[in-house]
C-alpha cells in the first residue's frame, strides 16, 4: 500500500573542500622554479530541486541522510583538484524548508526551483595562489573547508486553489471526485479520508485545483482527530469551502454549530507561511439534498449562511445536483483572488544579508576563564579551519591575517596580556602580540615562522627562570 508522507527530517551533508598543496616547481637546469602547488577542489553541494514527478516525502522517510562529494586534493605542476559532485534532492511542489526550531528558510513552489540546503565547503589555496610579494615561496597551503552539515525539516504544502474543510463523512472526498479524475477512499464511516487528496477542475475556460484533507472536529487543535495535522495542506488555497452534511442523525450537531465550531479550529491555527485563514473566502456547501430531510433543512439554514456574506450552493454528489453552478462560481471566486494578490506567489527564500557596520568578528570575555577571550565570526573561524597548525609558516600567515582584520588591536584594547588564551573555534592559543603583518617577508626556511621562533625561545627561557625559582636560585646565580 503507498504512503503519504509529507513532514520529514532529513540529514544533509555537503561535501568537504579538498586540501591545496605546497610544490615547488623542479626542472634541471632551473633549481629555483618558483611555487607551484595547485588549488583543491570545491565541495559538492546538496540541492533541492522541484520535480513534478515526486508528491510526497516518502523517500526521505526512508532515506533521510545525504551527502555530497568531496574535493579533490590539489597537486604540483599548478594542478587543481576535481570539485565534488553535487547531491540534487527531488522534492514535491510546495515544499517548506524549515529548521528544526520552525525558522523557515525557503518555500519552494515552481517546477525546476533550486535551493542549496548545504553549501559545499571550498577548497583550500595552493603555495602558487598564496605567493606575494612579502612571499615569494610560501612552504604551505591551505587545508579545504568542511561541507556545511545540518538538520533540516521538510514540510509538504499542497499548491492548490480550493480547500475542502468539514466533519468527517461530511462528503468531501465524494466531491473531490465526482468534480476530477481524483479517486480517494469513500466509505460510510468515518475517518476514511487519512491523507489529503489534490484533483484538478476544469470549469469552463478556467483550471484549478482542490484539496481535500481529513475531517476536522471540535478540539482538533488539542489534538484530537487527524485534520489539524494536515491544515498546512490548505494555507495557499485562495478560497475555503465548507462541506455540510446536512443529512446527520448524530444529536447535538446542526449544519450552523457544524460551521462554528470549524471556523474556530481554523482561527486556533497560524499558518507557518504568514498570513491568515480567516482572511481567505468562504463558500459553504450544503451536501446530500438528495435525502428529504436533508434538502429541508439546507433550505432552513441557507439564508442564515447568506447572512454573513458568504456564498451557499446546494448540491448532490450522488445524484450531481447543483455541482456546475459550484464549479462556476469557484473558478470566479479563484480568479479574483489571483487578481487581487499583489505579486505572483512564488519561490521565497530568506535572505539575512550583513549589516552595514558588521566588522567581521566580535571577541566576548571567556565566561570560564577571566583572563581568557573568545573571537567569533565567519571569517576568523573560516581561517581557523583552513590552517594547518603542524606548519610554522601557515600559523605565521594566520597571525598576519587576523592582525589585518583588526583582532589584535581589539584585544588589545580590552586589555588582553602577552600569554592569556584566546580560543577561536576549537582552538586555543597563549596570545602574543605579533609584529606587524609582512615580517613573514624575512627570509626564513620554508615551513618556519621567525616570530613563532622567537616565541618559542622566550618561553623556553622563561621556563628555565621559572625551574631555578623553584629551586631557590635567585636571579644573579642565574646570570652567572
């Protein structure tokens, strides 16, 4: 039996950036070629994509993991690594992309639309990208970047034009299907409709489309029922149709209470899209006057309906009564609708750009240290990850980098001292104030860095100072 999914969790991971590489260029006769490590390759992305093929979710359910490829490594002779394949996810029209905290981040409507769910992470520079003036053959490269990685939340939300609502047995699916060539489960019990069914009309020169979902009853947004689990399906519908079952024996129940009491479950839901349902047209349908009793009392109650302003059209899905005046006046109350809306609905994504003033990093006081700092921000921790911290020279070119950007002069004015940590990303460092950037210029061995090693000597000697303390020595006997 097939199965409609249409809220899923999914797993998606871009692929990493492939490494650079540091080579130099070696031919006989030319023993100083010069660099010539090429660049690794990009990361594949994983997209979404549209498809008018799929309908449901139900691949994800069973496969909710999905990782792009990874880069290739780059190689000597100025030699680029391949970049990873991308991953293309097909997903059905009206899919919502959402994070698991609800935050939406597209609303895909449109066959053929593309969203990046991760981004690929790039590749790292090769030695021959890094050459500059100040250095001329640099003894590193840098390492690629991981592939974003996150949970996302799919949620299906039919792209159709007329929303059926009602009690169970009310007579929606019997609508759906005498009106398309959708064929949902009819049964005289209640509760047979458990998915939503989508048919297509055609009324005169005119298409839409309707949806039906499961029937609501009171206390549905407690809970109760299946129908508020599915009312997403109807946030784009341009018009709402209520389908009274004016033929009901079960006491307490009248097609104006019937109304009421699913107007109210429709005001207790928000659509996660914006907007609101109260704000969208009513029609209300009174079913099964095919029995007596039944079209007695859709007479009785018809001007009361007339009286808020809303449309009422008798019907028959049994015998087909009234059902071409519905359909007319439908396509009339959709036509409006589309015409009134300002702009067209479509793809949306959500766009968070910079602020103006956004420096590009923010260092905070470490919360468990009192003399430590902690440096946030894209780009310093994007150098973090591309360093490779067994080489001097690249910890060196790391160093020039973040004083460019104006971390240490902001640590210094916070008043942080030679020696106290400072941790970006998942690393933590002893801070020492550098010299300004380009010192890297001082011919040095490939892969060394004259500050680390001037670091590294005064430490060693401060170490040795600290031993002799210890030992009662005082600091004459040390110069001596």
């Amino acid at each position: 039996m097939s199965r409609f999914v249409d809220r899923v969790v999914i797993h998606v991971a871009a692929g990493d950036g492939g490494n650079g590489v540091a080579s130099v260029h070696r031919e006989k006769f030319k023993p100083l070629g010069g660099p010539d490590g090429g660049n690794g390759g990009n990361g594949g992305d994983v997209i979404l994509v549209v498809d008018p093929g799929v309908h449901t979710l139900l691949d994800f359910h069973f496969r909710p993991n999905a990782t792009g490829g990874n880069g290739k490594q780059g190689a000597g002779a100025n030699r680029d690594g391949a970049n990873g394949a991308p991953l293309e996810l097909k997903v059905p029209d009206g899919t919502v992309v959402m994070t698991e905290s609800g935050e939406v981040l597209a609303d895909l409507v449109g066959v053929g639309t593309r969203f990046v769910a991760a981004a690929g992470g790039r590749g790292g520079l090769g030695n021959a990208a890094l050459a500059s003036r100040a250095r001329r053959a640099p003894g590193f490269a840098l390492l690629g970047e991981p592939g974003e990685r996150l949970d996302l939340v799919l949620e299906l939300r039919s792209v159709a034009d007329v929303g059926l609502v009602g009690f169970p047995s009310a007579g929606k699916s019997s609508l759906i299907a005498v009106l398309s060539a959708a064929r949902p489960k009819i049964a005289d019990y209640p509760f047979t409709t458990l998915v939503p069914n989508l048919g297509v009309i055609t009324s005169g020169d005119h298409v839409f489309t309707m949806a039906d979902v499961p029937g609501l009853i009171p206390g549905a947004s407690e809970g109760k029922g299946l129908g508020l689990d599915f009312l997403r399906h109807i946030e784009r519908c341009a018009v709402l149709v209520h389908v009274v079952d004016c033929a009901t024996y079960e006491p307490g129940r009248d097609p104006m209470s019937d109304v009421d009491a699913l107007e109210d479950e429709l005001a207790r839901y928000t659509p996660a899209l914006g907007g609101d349902l109260a704000e969208r047209p009513r029609v209300v349908v009174l079913n099964k006057i095919d029995i007596p009793d039944a079209r007695d009392l859709a007479e009785i109650v018809k001007p009361d309906f007339e009286a808020r302003g809303w449309p009422v059209f008798e019907i028959s899905t049994a015998t087909r009564e009234g059902l071409r005046e519905l359909t007319f006046a439908l396509a009339e109350v959709v036509e409006q609708y589309r015409a009134s809306q300002p702009v067209v609905e479509s793809t949306r994504v959500i766009l968070r750009p910079t602020a103006v003033d956004d420096k590009g990093f923010d260092i905070i006081h470490d919360p468990e240290d009192e003399t430590g700092f902690i440096v946030t921000g894209e780009r310093p921790l994007r150098w973090v990850r591309q360093t490779n911290f067994d080489n001097d020279e690249a910890v060196g070119y790391l160093a020039d980098r973040l004083n460019r950007l104006g971390v240490e002069d902001k640590l210094a004015s916070m008043g942080a001292q030679p020696g106290c940590p400072v941790t970006i990303g998942d690393w933590t460092f002893s801070w020492e104030p550098s010299t300004p950037a380009g010192i890297a210029a001082v011919m040095t061995g490939r892969g060394t860095d004259i500050r680390l090693e001037q670091t590294e000597r005064v430490g060693a000697a401060e170490r040795k100072l600290a031993r002799k303390l210890r030992r009662g020595q005082s600091i004459e006997d040390e110069d001596e």
